[in-house]
C-alpha cells in the first residue's frame, strides 16, 4: 500500500497531492505500540511529529496528584508537531489508550525535504495549521465541560462586533511596519497593510463573543487584547493576553465553526486590524504557493497559546486537588 493511498483519506492531508504524499516517504516510519506504551515523555527534547494510522493515544501531564489528561489524540490526526514547530521540550506525556500504529516523522529528514520544495513546505504547516487550530478549539471547549454541572451561563443579549471609530484611521505606514517587524514578504506586507481594516477600541469593548460566526482574523497593533472565555460556576477566565503582532480569531476561518471564545480590548483599549475572509484565502491560497512565513507565524502563535492552556489546565486540577476535570480515567505507562 503506497503512502498516498495510506493518507489521503485523512483531513489533515487532504490538501496534498498523490505527489506530495509519496514525497513524505524517506521522512516516515512505521511502528506498532500496544496499549499501555509510553511513547513520549514530558521533558524530552525530541521533535518528531506523529501521525495516528490506527488506534488512540493520550496526551497527559504528571502530577502530585496523578495523571492529568490534556487531550486525546486518534486515527487520521498529528500529535507532536508544536515541538517541531517552536524546537521546545514535551510538554506531556504520550501513552498509548489502544493498540496503535504510528507514523513517525524524522524532523531532521523533513526540513529536508521540505526546504527543497516551497509547495511541500506550504502543505505540510497547513497541516499542522489545521490541527493546531482543532486542538485549541477543543481545549477552550473542554473549560465548559468540566463545569458543566454548575448549569449554563447567563443569557447575554447579542453584542455586535466592534465597528471602526468614525473619523479614525491608521496610516499606511504604520500597518506596513508592523507587518515588517514579522519579516513577511514585500507583497503579504503590501497586501495585508492595504486591505486590512483598522478598528480602534474602548476598554473592556467586545470585539467578538464566543459562538458568533467568524468573518475575519485579526493582529493587535496597539494596547492588548483579552480572549477569555465564561466557565459555569467559575465565571470569566482568561485563556490569553495578546500584544502587538499577535493574530487571533482564526479557527473559526479554518473549519467554519462559530468562535469558541469571547475577544475583547483590555482595560486600557486596543487598536485592531481585521483581516477578512477572503483576504486571509487570498494570500495563504494552497494552491498559489503564497504567504509561507506568515503560515509558519500563525502556526507557531497557536502553539505557544496551546502551551498555555495547557499549563492552566494543569494548574486548575493541582489546585482542586486532583478532582477538577476528570473526564477519563488515565492511561497508564508501563513500570
């Protein structure tokens, strides 16, 4: 069975071609894990990424109060590729929850590969694009799981997303040095520094409310921008604070859900630029080869976001003592 044959089924790698797919050999490997393996540890400084052809894993962090599950990864999707994006150590454990079969990507071989082919390049951080973005979604929502039996939030009338401030405009000059502080190319800075929409902010105003239909991904070019989200019986958490040159509001371009998030200017108020829909297709457009670099930044913003939450996520079970947001019983390596 070719590896074409192996992977195109799979979402993330719908975007390849036959071509692109068979590519990828020299960088794979196969191996078969039964349940109960731990295939990764928390800490290593290994970068391979890892594509699940059957069976399940979980990804959980060691406590001193036990296993905490961060996320349960199965067949047809990609764990591990945040290492291999930002170069960091694991950030949890990997064990394997059934008997599986791994594809392993060699980080070595892969830059490799990649680096000799732009198309390819742009393929494969559109996957890792995609699931990074489905794993964060499903983060934010696992919040409100956990609370669930505190009952819903409160019903809030409908705010409409934030408009531009009459008479307010950012120069031209000033959205083109952001972009080229992100050392994008001459024609994204172009692009994005015309067709962007600036949108200036009063403290604490919404920006978009979790569960509005998403029309635009946005970069911070002044103040700070709060993304929080409202857990049943805790109230309104945080999930991230975001400064000049940070991007958010993607996900819900990505796999056209509603926002799994409310985004709102902090305190201090905010100046925003909108990037719509059909600018954002425009210019990472698979098809055209286009905006590599700003690909690989929005893929290493949701990593380092990731990172994050999972680390708040540990921080809330440790502190209610191992009893907050258990919703499987771990799995459990090897001694």
């Amino acid at each position: 069975m070719t590896l074409a044959t192996v992977l195109r089924p799979w979402e993330s790698f719908s975007h390849f071609s036959d071509e692109q797919l068979e590519q990828l050999a020299p960088a794979l490997s196969r191996s078969r894990f039964p349940a109960g393996v731990e295939v990764l540890r928390q800490g290593d400084p290994t970068q391979e990424a890892y594509a699940i052809e059957s069976g399940e894993v979980v990804i959980q962090r060691q406590t001193g109060y036990g296993s905490f599950e961060l996320a349960r990864v199965g067949a047809g999707e990609i764990f591990g590729e945040t290492c291999f994006i930002d170069g960091g150590e694991r950030s949890g454990d990997v064990v394997t929850a059934a008997e599986s079969q791994l594809l392993a990507f060699n980080p070595v071989a892969l830059r490799a590969l990649v680096e000799e082919d732009l198309a390819l390049h742009l393929a494969l951080y559109w996957a890792f694009w995609k699931g990074l973005s489905g794993k964060l979604r499903g983060t934010n929502d696992r919040l409100t799981r956990f609370f669930g039996a505190a009952g819903p939030p409160p019903v809030v009338e409908p705010t409409a997303p934030a408009v531009a401030v009459a008479g307010f405009r950012v120069g031209l000059s000033d959205k083109r040095k952001l972009f080229e502080e992100q050392r994008l190319s001459s024609l994204e800075i172009n692009f994005l520094a015309s067709l962007s929409r600036e949108r200036k902010l009063a403290g604490d105003e919404l920006i978009f409310r979790d569960g509005d239909a998403g029309d635009a991904m946005y970069v911070v070019l002044e103040g700070r921008v709060m993304i929080s989200k409202f857990i049943p019986g805790a109230g309104e958490e945080a999930l991230a604070f975001l400064e000049r040159g940070d991007y958010f509001g993607e996900m819900a371009l990505i796999d056209g859900k509603p926002r799994s998030a409310d985004a709102k200017a902090d305190a201090g108020g905010a100046v925003v630029l909108a990037i719509p829909r059909e600018v954002l297709a425009g210019i990472l457009d698979i098809k055209k080869v286009s905006s590599l670099r700003l690909l690989k930044l929005l893929c290493s913003l949701i990593a380092r976001r990731l990172r994050e939450l999972d680390d708040k996520l540990v921080g809330w079970f440790i502190i209610s003592g191992g009893q907050w947001g258990v919703e499987h019983p771990p799995a459990t390596p090897p001694r």
